[in-house]
C-alpha cells in the first residue's frame, strides 16, 4: 500500500479540524491520527458537540478492487477497518 498516492497524502490530514458547510447545517470535525497498518488506511474522526458521535473511515485494496468505508456511530472505534477487511476477504475469494 505505500506506493498507493493515498498513503502519501492522508496523513497530511491528521490532527486537523474542519468545518463541514452541509446545507442548512454547519459542523465541526475532528480528524485523528491517520494510520497505515497491513495494507489499511484508517482515521477516525469526532463531531464537535455531538455527543459522541463519530466516525471512521478506511481504505483498503484486494485484487484490484479499491475498498473504501465510512462507518458512523457514537463509538465506530475500528468497524471501518472491520467492514473492509471482511469484504476484502469475500473479493479475494473470487
């Protein structure tokens, strides 16, 4: 996964915050550490007076399939990486 761009590029993003201009909506969000473990990015972010409410997303390839997940909650901890591998498993299987 190093040579993918996205490894190069996600973790200029680490540590960031960034407003979200959604229509009728402003949000502020949190971006954590981005990390590049076994071939997986993955970063979590938190929504600013939310209570909790989160997110994690991770990139991830198998074959020649590109596997990206968004998963939200109040507590997403890993389910990103958790939902992607287990659809890299299914793509490396065919």
């Amino acid at each position: 996964m190093t040579r993918w761009i996205e490894a190069k590029r996600w973790p200029a993003c680490s540590n960031r915050t960034y407003i979200d201009n959604a229509p009728n909506e402003t949000s502020t969000w949190n971006v954590g550490t981005v990390s590049n473990a076994d071939g997986t990015l993955s970063v979590n972010l938190t929504e600013e007076g939310a209570n909790g409410w989160g997110c994690q997303r991770a990139l991830t390839i198998a074959n020649n399939v590109a596997i990206d997940v968004l998963a939200c909650s109040y507590s997403p901890a890993d389910a990103a990486v958790n939902i992607a591998h287990q659809i890299a498993a299914k793509v490396a299987k065919q």
